[in-house]
C-alpha cells in the first residue's frame, strides 16, 4: 500500500470556566477568545486592551461544546480510518485540571459525558455489527506510566502494581514490561495482556476495571488528578467471511490489522500552584520530565535537518514512537484552562500544540498476507479468486434486487450468518411463537434458513419431552409414550409482558437480546424474563469488594462474619455517611449515579411496553389481513369485493405504520439498553470508590483512637 504523508491534526477544547475549584476562586476575566468561524484562539496578554497571542488550528472547540460534539469533530474520522486497517492514535495533552480525562475517559454521572474511549468502542462495534463481508477479531489493553514505569491495568492476577494507597503491592511474580522493536521497527510492549472481546459490554468491562486500578490523587487545582500517563489501545483483525472456505483452498488468505491508541497524558504542573509535597511532589517531577522530554521529540520531529529523534529517552516517547512519526494517523486533543491566571500554562499548551502540527507521519493500510504449504497463491490463482469474488458480488445484488421486487427487503443469505448463535436465537423465538400460535408462520427466504429451522424445531421438541420427564419423576408418575404436545398458555403474552415491565420498574435490568435485523421477522423480537439487580435498593449495607467484578460475574455476598461485627461495621459506615464537613464526594456521585439509573431504568421499561404493545398491534394486523385476503365465498355481491379491497388497502397501510413505529421504537430500546448498561458500570465504580474512601476514613479514626 503507499504511504499517506500527512501532519498530525490538533484540536483544541476549551473547558468550561468556573467560579470555584476546590477553594480557589478564579479570576473574573476571561483568558481566552475563541472565534469558531476563523478555528483560531487568542490567549489575553492585555487586558486592558484586550489583544493577546493568536494561534490557529485545525479545530477550535468552545467550552459549549459537549462530549459528543467533541467527538464527532476530533476522533470520529481516526476511528473510521481505523477499521480500514490504518493505525491511529488520539491523544488528550494539557496542564493539570483542564479536562484531559473528562475528554478521554467521560464524567461518572450521565450518559451523555461519555468520553472518547467509551464513544470509539460503541462506534467500532457498530460498525463491524453493520459489516457482514468481513470477520473482525478485537483486542483491547490498557496500560499506564506511573514514574517512568510501566504498569498493566488488566492484569488481575496481581491486585496492585506501585503500591497505591488501599491496595496491595506484591509483584514479585509480575511479568515485567518491557517496550520492544519487531523487524518492521514497530514498537510493541512484552508482557502487555491483549484480552479477546466479543462486544461493545465486553470491552466498557476491561475499560472500567483497568480504571479502578488508575493512580490519581487531589489537589488544590483537581479533585481527581491523575498520576500517570494512560494508553488504552484497540487492536483489530479484519479479513473477508468468503475467505474462511474460498482462501483455504488457495492456500492464501489476507488480514489487515490495525490498531487505535487512546492516549490520557498526565497533565503539566506548576509546583508552586499546586502545593505538592512528599509523593505527588515527586510524581509531579515525573510527569513534567516525560512531558519536556515529549515536547523534545516533537520539536526535533519537527526539525528537517535533525537526523537523531530521541525517542528512548523516556518509556513514554518509546511507546508513541509510531504515534509521533511513524506509521499512524494521528489526532492532538489540547485542553486549555481559559482564566487568566493559567495564561501562562495555557499559551505553553498551545505552542506544543503548534510544534505538533509541524510533525508529519506516514500512514498506511496493513495487510498482512498468509500462504499455505505451497508457499504465495501464483498470479493465475489470484486472478481466478477476484472473479469469483466478483461473481458472488454480482449475484449478491441480484439476489437483493429479485427481493426487493418480491416485496422483501434484509433477506439474510450468508451461511455464517444464518448459523450464528443470535439467528439461531431468532428462530427459536419464531418457532415457540408457531407453537403458540398456528398464524404465527415463520417466514421461508431459503434453503439454509429452512435447514436452521429444522434443527431449532428439533431442539425445542427435545427440550420439551426432557421437561415432561423431570416433571413427571418428580411427582412419581411415569412419563406417557407420546411426545409432549403444545398448549396455548392460560396468560396473554400482554399480561405476562405487562408483569415483567412492572418487574423492571422495581428496580431490575433485563436482559434482552437483539434480533440480527430490525425490519424483518418482527414475530421474534420479544424481550426475555428480566432478572433482578438487588444494587439498588436502600437497605443494603454490605459494601462492595475492593475488586471490580468481572463481565458475567453475579454478585457474591460479603463472608459471614460474627453478629457483633457487622453491627460495628453498619454503625461505622453510617458515621461516614453522615458526614457534613464536607460530606465525602464519593457518596455524592454515587447518590447521582443511582438516581440517574433509576430515571433509565423507568424509561427503558416504557419503551418496552410500548414495543410488545406494536407487536401485539402487528399481530393482530397481520391476522386480519390474511383473513381478509381469503377468497370471498359464491354469491359474494361484486360491490362487496371493492369494499373488500379498500379495506385491505387500509390494513396494509395500518401494517406499514405499526411497523416503521415498532422499528423507530426498537431504535430507541436499543440505545436505552446500551445506557442502562453504561450506568450500571459506573454505579459499581462508585460503589467501589465509595469503599475506599471508607476504609481509608476508618482507618484514620483507628489511628487517632476514634
């Protein structure tokens, strides 16, 4: 592929003035201007009047710009570029409590601050969800450097890697990690953990466990300053479905890779605005050495007449090695304080991000191409595969557009995806809908769907004769001969749905899966039972373990321990509760963070209802229509077959209505879920933090005796 020379792009976010942080009062004047038409940037050096620096860039972004806006301008085209098999890295640079990690890593409050990260996991997954020509792999790690050392945040199997405060330090068995050079000159971190997932859950999983083992401390100028520099990467696989059955023939098959590096620098600090003393004095001097060290490796990037670019001066220029000048799409995210009295860090901020759009990489499309036993696939093999690719292209769109003229549209023909485990899942919701109900006939679009069927068809059968038989052991009456037969259940599917949504009122989260399609097959889109999450209900005083539950892991209640005990616990953790000077933070967020998941809770369960309310519109649309289109009986009056047209006419149109409103509604569930989900996370991560904070509050009265 030929290279792509291109400068790195810079972004700028303003964060949003304050009137207070902590106990400092900002001053009243502005720092900065921003002028979004012109995409420039003037830092105020009079303000009398009112003139200052002027730096342009790419894109300038006003403290009214939201986390989503944020994305859409700074990390939406690096992400897309990604699943095309380019290398990318978005980066978060700025001094300490302009919102670096707001920016990277999203507020802990509503779903809408979701930060980068998050946003690029969701879009990722949704498009390889929408791509059915290619089969991707997706790996994720999250690591950070903590005093010039590198530490993984996924590795659980050792609670803590530099002693934070509240965990343990043992890392005596750690695999150390170490930043390596393949033969490609690529750099690669030795002992990194790469975990496979499957789904956007699965990925938010890793992302907020290795958040929970983040080193951040306070400060007078943040709450919540991180400590280390943090590098979440995605790493991606992608190859053609047809090359699984065609290419192992040939002996050949092409993957590209790609990776995306999200990149949360620590920010820069002024010691005498700060105040730090002790260990976050020594960690400031850290952070600023990697970062001056950073800012050389730039400049001499910038540099044509520089042979030498010091890129292993630090562990964190010899990790950005590609980011900064090799084979990558890079993206700078600046983050400036706009008071005046951070000028002084505000216009250093920006003079790095000039130097950076002086650096130029040179991207590519990574293509890796594997032959067999007999070594390269010849020039005639590969010839004879782009015809066939071809043909199946061709005959593909045929096939859509015989569909399309017989009325049907997302007709699935992919054997792979016929067989997957959600179309399987499909099926056997039509096939107990069938049982149920005799109109309910699964719609036939081919052969293998039909085969698909058969086995589901099988399996519920199976199934049922094997529940009959416990059934009947257990009340010691032996099992009939006959197979089981199919009784209509003595509860409407309403009612039962009704019960379940007022289920999930009550404080509990379902567990829906989703159909491959929206449009097709609306017969199979039923919700399933919801199962209960007993984190939100007032009473419970059992706090939460120290380490982050895992994904799919159920909640383990806290050992048994002595009565006397877990009074002095209960009377213990309500003293911290009660706290009034200050009250601690960390309890306050978590009492946002539930009711935020209370209010999406009750709003998922309403689009819920109003979906099984259109299926059951749908049905029984649907059965009036079959009934209507029967042939009317001799001696039908010929007036009455007109009427009898026009009222088909008006039950397909009722038809077309209910179902683009089910679509539109399933959009929405959909989206919901995802947040519901978002919110369950970050109410267990402050549940976490909120025992931490505890234990650290109790064992500060232990020390002054109570």
């Amino acid at each position: 592929m030929s290279n792509a020379h291109k400068r790195v792009r810079v972004c700028i976010r303003v964060r949003p003035p304050v009137g207070k942080t902590n106990g400092v009062v900002s001053s009243t004047g502005p720092g900065v201007v921003v002028d979004d038409r012109e995409q420039t940037i003037s830092v105020v050096t009079n303000a009398a009047s009112g003139t200052g620096t002027c730096f342009h860039f790419d894109q300038v972004l006003s403290s009214q710009t939201n986390q989503a806006g944020v994305y859409q301008n700074a990390a939406s085209e690096i992400v897309e570029s990604v699943l095309s098999g380019y290398n990318g890295t978005i980066m978060a640079y700025g001094q300490t409590g302009a919102g670096k990690t707001f920016t990277m890593s999203g507020g802990k409050r509503q779903f809408e601050d979701r930060g980068v990260i998050a946003r690029s996991i969701s879009s990722i997954f949704q498009q390889i969800h929408r791509d059915s020509e290619h089969s991707y792999v997706v790996r994720v790690s999250y690591m950070e450097v903590y005093n010039e050392n590198l530490y993984d945040l996924l590795n659980f199997t050792e609670p803590n890697s530099h002693g934070a405060p509240g965990m343990a330090n043992n890392n005596n068995h750690r695999e150390e990690l170490v930043v390596q050079e393949n033969e490609k000159g690529q750099t690669f971190i030795r002992g990194l953990t790469r975990p496979v997932v499957k789904t956007e859950e699965d990925a938010l999983d890793m992302l907020f466990q290795g958040e929970t083992n983040r080193t951040i401390a306070e400060h007078c100028l943040n709450a919540s300053s991180t400590r280390s520099h943090c590098l979440f990467t995605i790493y991606i696989e992608k190859k053609r479905a047809v090359d699984d059955e065609m290419m192992e023939q040939s002996n050949n098959s092409v993957t590209t890779f790609s990776k995306l590096h999200l990149v949360d620098l620590a920010g820069s600090e002024r010691m005498k605005k700060t105040h730090v003393t002790g260990v976050m004095l020594k960690e400031a001097s850290h952070i600023n050495k990697s970062l001056t060290f950073l800012e050389q490796v730039v400049i001499a990037l910038g540099d044509k007449k520089r042979q030498h670019i010091p890129y292993r001066q630090t562990p964190l220029t010899n990790i950005l090695k590609d980011s900064l000048g090799g084979n990558c799409r890079t993206m700078l995210i600046a983050c400036v304080w706009p008071e005046d009295n951070h000028n002084d860090q505000t216009l250093a901020t920006l003079k790095f991000a000039t130097r950076m759009m002086r650096v130029k990489t040179s991207a590519m499309i990574n293509v890796a191409q594997q032959g067999g036993q007999g070594g390269p696939a010849s020039a005639e093999t590969q010839v004879m595969l782009q015809k066939y690719l071809q043909e199946i292209k061709r005959l593909r769109e045929e096939l859509a557009i015989h569909d399309t003229l017989a009325g049907r549209s997302f007709v699935e023909y992919d054997v792979k995806s016929i067989r997957s485990t959600a179309s399987r899942s499909l099926y056997r919701n039509q096939v107990k809908e069938y049982l149920r109900d005799e109109h309910c006939v699964p719609e036939i679009v081919n052969l293998e769907q039909t085969r698909q069927f058969f086995s589901v068809f099988r399996e519920v059968c199976l199934e049922n004769q094997a529940t009959l038989d416990q059934t009947s052991s257990s009340n010691g009456i032996s099992p009939p001969a006959v197979p089981l037969s199919i009784t209509t259940p003595s509860k409407t599917t309403e009612s039962r749905m009704v019960k379940q949504f007022r289920a999930m009122r009550a404080g509990s989260l379902p567990l829906i899966k989703s159909p491959e399609s929206q449009d097709k097959r609306i017969h199979g889109n039923q919700p399933e039972t919801p199962e209960e999450d007993h984190d939100d209900k007032p009473e419970r005083t059992i706090l939460p373990p120290l380490r982050p539950f895992s994904a799919g892991e159920g909640r383990k209640q806290a050992p048994t321990a002595p009565v006397q005990d877990q009074r002095s616990e209960k009377e213990l953790f309500e003293a911290f509760k009660q706290q009034e000077s200050p009250r601690p933070e960390s309890l306050l967020d978590l009492d946002v963070a539930k009711q935020n998941l209370r209010q999406a809770k009750a709003q998922f369960a309403n689009l819920g209802l109003d979906i099984n309310r259109l299926k059951l519109d749908i049905d029984g649309l649907t059965l009036k229509l079959q009934e209507a289109r029967q042939v009317p009986i001799e001696g039908t009056p010929a007036d009455t077959s007109d009427t009898s047209s026009s009222g088909t006419d008006f039950l397909v149109l009722q038809l077309k209505d209910a179902k683009k409103q089910y679509r539109e509604r399933f959009e929405s569930f959909q989206e919901k879920k995802a947040e519901v989900k978002y919110l369950l996370k970050i109410k267990d991560q402050m549940l976490d933090k909120v025992t931490r904070d505890f234990e650290v509050w109790k064992l500060e009265h232990e020390q002054r005796g109570w």
